[in-house]
C-alpha cells in the first residue's frame, strides 16, 4: 500500500521543505521534508525536484514498517495518517505506541484518540506541550478518521457522544455464561487501568524539525498492571485466555495431551498400588 496524497500533502505541509541543509534541535543534520540520515551533511544543497525524491524514499521505508507492524485491514486514509504518525516519531517508537496497540486490537477509535498524544517535546529539557504537534496530531487522526467510503470505519470521534441505542444493544447481548462474565470483568478492569495510567505514564520526547517535527526519542503509555485492578477480574480474564488458547489448539494435540494424562494417571496409581503391596510386605515380616 502506498501513502494517497492526502497524506503526502499531510507530511509536506508539517514538515516544511528546507533546500539547504540544517541542523535540527536534536543536533541532527536535515534537508528536504525533514529528511535526515549519513547521506545528510553540511553544506548540503537540493533541488526541490530532489526533496521529492527522498520524500518517496523515506516513505517507502515507514509504508513497509506500518504495514508490517499494523495487523488488521486499514483503508487509504488510516494508512496515510499512521504513515505521516510513523514520520514524525519513528518506526521503533510506533511499534511500542497505544495507538497500535489498540488499532491491533480493533479498537479504531481509542487508536485514533492516541495519535494526539505524540504532542510534546523538549525544550529547554523540559517536556512541553507544542502548538505545531497539536495542530499535526489533530491532522493526522482527522484523516484517520475519514472513511473515504471504507465500511471499515464506523466509529464517532471523541467528541460525539456514543449512540445510546448502540449500547442498548452491546448491553442486550450479555449471557449468564461464566466465561462472558469473566471475559466482561477482564476488559471493563482493563479498560479503568489504562483511563488511570493514560497522562501519568506517557514519555515522550520528539524533536522540533523546521516547521514542524522530527523523529526523536518517544515513548508512549506504559503497559504496567495497575493496583487498584480489580482481582477477580484478572483471575477471569486469565481464565478466558486460557480457553481461547486451548480452544485454538488442533485436535490431534489435543488427542495427544489426553492420552498423555490417562498414561500418566494410570503410571501414578500403578506405583501407588506397587507402595502399598511393599508396605503390606513389611508390615507382614515385622509381624
């Protein structure tokens, strides 16, 4: 998949086009649409032909990181907003982000809302909030969010409130079943845990690039178990993913671990009964 031009212009628009070489806050050397890498040095002037050039270049790069890293099908716009995200922050921090964790796990629109937290950087060596990653952040889950005719996406942004009937319905399909219940403890603890850690554990630190931002050191919310998580919830979950794992196990494995457990038994209460027979034998000769 290749990056449309919605995200094309995104990454120009932010990055700005610089023809001569500079040197970043992070004391790196960039040119073009904040290129950078050993090809980059003083003195270094390009065309605005070239600047395109290696714009499709590192695109290419950050396509196939996003493509290897996002496992679950994503239309035109999707793609091109976690491409211009991936730009801007760099692929390692991408794949340790929340957003690609959530968009991983279905959840389109809570990736979505974690775009906007790559908006700080250091200045001064302090972490600070920048008006030019907020406005980018806020690009970039707009275009996330844009169908363009996708039945992929039917998620409201953050700002729309849920559809009540929509949860009548999710509400309507809760069984009496054990295993629902415990998958259903597992996720609204989850999902407290990650609402209380959300601002205390980002860490980011992405430099300032031209107009806009280069790829820097980042982090994002940490994947650290909360201690207000409710136990029987976690003992629930536990117990669901331990279904969905034995569920997902072939059946001639199965039929192997099963055999196995009525061989072991039969070993067990054969040496049992072997003890005993020693046991009575001494009994008697004491006798």
């Amino acid at each position: 998949m290749q990056t449309n031009q919605a995200g094309i212009d995104l990454i120009k628009r932010y990055e700005g086009l610089e023809l001569e070489a500079y040197l970043c806050p992070a004391n790196v050397w960039t040119i073009g649409y904040g290129h950078t890498g050993p090809d980059v040095g003083p003195g270094m002037q390009i065309t605005e032909s070239e600047a395109e050039d290696l714009l499709r270049k590192d695109l290419h790069k950050f396509e196939r990181a996003v493509e290897r890293l996002v496992m679950v099908p994503m239309n035109p716009n999707e793609f091109a907003a976690l491409v211009s995200l991936t730009y801007n922050i760099g692929e390692g921090n991408f794949s340790k982000s929340s957003c690609l964790r959530y968009l991983n796990q279905g959840n389109r629109q809570e990736a979505a809302n974690r775009i906007e937290l790559w908006n700080k950087a250091r200045v001064g060596g302090e972490l600070t909030v920048l008006e030019g990653l907020v406005r980018r952040r806020a690009a970039e889950k707009a275009l996330f969010l844009d169908p363009v005719d996708s039945e992929l996406m039917a998620v409201p942004t953050m700002d729309v409130p849920p559809d009540p009937a929509a949860e009548e319905t999710a509400a309507a399909r809760v069984s009496a079943n054990p295993e629902d219940l415990a998958k259903q403890q597992y996720e609204q603890a989850e999902k407290e845990r990650v609402e209380e850690q959300t601002d205390q554990n980002i860490a980011t630190g992405v430099a300032v690039s031209g107009s806009a931002a280069a790829a820097s050191v980042a982090r994002d919310a940490a994947d650290q178990a909360a201690p207000s998580a409710d136990e029987a919830a976690e003992f629930g979950g536990f117990l669901f993913a331990l279904r969905e794992f034995v569920d997902g196990l072939p059946e001639w494995l199965l039929t192997g671990f099963k055999v196995i457990i009525v061989l072991g038994l039969m070993y067990i209460a054969v040496q049992l009964i072997q003890r005993r027979k020693v046991r009575l034998k001494f009994k008697k000769s004491d006798v």
